[in-house]
C-alpha cells in the first residue's frame, strides 16, 4: 500500500515528544501493558491487581480469558481503554489440549478438525458472559500437532469472539462422545505474540524498582505508548496545527493533511498520527484519496476518538 505526501511540515516544532520516549507518568495516563496470564485467577481479578501495583484507578483488558486458560492478555490503562473494543476483535490463536471419553482413531480426528475450519457456528458456552445465541465464527486454521488415541493437542487460529470451548464441544457431537478442553494457551492476539508478553512477576518487580529504588527502567520497557495499539490500522500524518484543532473537536482540514495512503476511502475510520509518530485519534474519512489529491481545501474528515491531550499543541487558530 503506497503511502503519498500531499503536505510538509513547515518547520521543527517544539511541542510534542516521541512515544517511545514518554515518562512513566505519561505511560500510565495512556499506555499498555502485556501480560502472559497465569493459570487460576480470571482476567479481572488479574487486571485489578496489576492496578493496585501500579497506584491506577482503572486498568482494563482486552480479551477475556478463563480462568483455567493462559496466553496473551493486554492491559490498557488511561485513554488506551478507549480502543479496548478495537483489541477485541483482533484475530486470536490458541493452543488448545483437547481429552477424548474414548478411543479416537487419527482419521476420525482429522476428518472432524476438517467439518470444524472455515466458517462454522460458534454458540458461547453457558458459562460465558455473552448472550447464548446462534452465531458464525471464521477458523482460519485447525492444526493437528500431536495426538494419541486419548488426547491431541491442536492449534486454531480464529477469528475473534471465538469459544475454543464450543468447538471442543462440537467436536464431541461429532465423534458421537464427549471432547473435553483439558488446557488453552492463547498464542496470539492479533500483531501481539507471547514473545511480547511479560509475567506478574515481571511486573512486580518493575514496580518494586521504580517505588523502592526510583529505577524506572523495567517498567518503562513493560507498558507501551497507546501508538502500538493503531500500527495495523490505516493511518494518516497531520500538520501540528491540525493535531491541536482535532483535540479541540474540530473537523480535518485539507491543508492540515501531510501524509495518505492511496486506498483511501470515504467512510474509512484511519488512525491519525503527528510528524513525530504520536498518535492524535481517530478520524472519519469523508473524502476519498482521488477527491483529496485532487483538492487544496474544505473538511475531508471528523474525529470520532481523541487520545491526545488538548493541551499538548497550542491552538493555531483565532479563538
């Protein structure tokens, strides 16, 4: 995807900073954390005792796991919750230990993981916190990696919302005996990997250094700037003037553009972004790329979500 610059930045701007340079301060008012979650405790347990460590009012996360299960869980705090919703429907991948009630002979196995991939139904179990009803679900992928006649372990990459659970269950139906979820893992939660992820002590000993010994190092490595959240989004760059006019509620002006992609369209939400790669919020496109190239002034979109602080660019417009 070509990205095409339709404006310059005029000159070097004092205001602003590079996100990966934020203070610990700013990084809790707007930042992320990711978890590898332990087994036993549930995502909101988790998630309110990393906000007493941390001294938060409010921390959120993005993706709930059971209690049983473990795997990548973000952790937003500040106005990184705003795109709680937007992690959520981020695709997942698992590793799931599945147990047989009777022998399972490899072909049968295959031939149900085979009627369970591509889009199949995908009812919430009772348990869950959803409202039990018939829905679709996309599996990208059903992965066979080991199995004996009793037991298989099993890779799904799926589309979010997705109950490992069910299709264990479903698996049962098929083979005519009941398929339990014996263990989950949950690998991916979309560009986030376990590779990624840190683990309550991790966390407890980052925050031990910074209280005790004003040691700020680790957790300024643990919780990441809200931009990471956006880089699979489509995005935009503004002049800082347009960044301080989209804090104050007002809509995108052409000449406030500097950078588009060139699939551009209208009704397109895009993440927009400074010179200094901070993220502004996220604005509704009302021009396509064609119409915009095309144009040197008027309204071309709307913020719908502010993550900048209004005060972190002076206005430069007659008040």
């Amino acid at each position: 995807m070509a990205r095409i610059k339709l404006g310059e930045v005029s000159k070097p701007s004092n205001y602003g900073f590079d996100p990966e340079n934020l203070s610990i301060e700013q990084r809790l008012a707007s930042g992320f954390i990711l978890l590898d979650k332990p087994q036993g405790p549930t995502s909101h347990q988790i998630a309110s005792w990393v906000r007493d460590l941390l001294g938060l009012e409010r921390l959120g996360h993005g993706g709930t796991l059971d209690p049983f299960a473990t795997g990548v869980l973000p952790l937003m705090a500040g106005k990184s919750m705003k795109l709680t919703k937007g992690i959520l429907k981020t695709d997942k991948t698992y590793i799931a230990v599945l147990k047989f009630a009777q022998d399972t002979s490899l072909d049968s196995l295959n031939e149900v993981i085979s009627k369970l991939s591509g889009r199949i139904y995908n009812v919430p179990p009772e348990i869950s916190a959803v409202k039990v009803q018939v829905r679709t679900r996309k599996i990208y992928d059903f992965e066979l990696i080991e199995s004996t006649t009793t037991q298989a372990i099993v890779k799904i990459a799926c589309e979010a919302g997705t109950y490992i659970r069910t299709i264990a269950r479903d698996m049962g139906l098929l083979l005519g005996y009941k398929v339990e979820l014996k263990e989950l893992r949950r690998e991916n939660s979309g560009r986030f990997k376990l590779s990624d992820c840190v683990t309550l002590q991790q966390i407890a000993d980052a925050v031990w250094l910074w209280k005790e010994c004003d040691n700020s190092t680790a957790l300024e490595k643990i919780i990441h700037p809200t931009e990471k959240l956006l880089l699979d989004k489509p995005y935009i760059v503004v002049k800082d003037s347009a960044a301080s006019a989209l804090c104050h509620g007002a809509p995108l002006l052409r000449p406030g553009l500097i950078e588009v992609s060139d699939r551009l369209s209208s009704g397109l939400e895009v993440a927009a972004f400074t010179s200094k790669n901070e993220v502004v919020g996220i604005v509704k496109m009302s021009k396509s790329f064609t119409e915009i190239s095309s144009e040197t002034t008027g309204e071309i979109g709307k913020p719908v979500m502010i993550l900048m602080e209004q005060d972190r660019y002076p206005p430069q417009w007659n008040k």
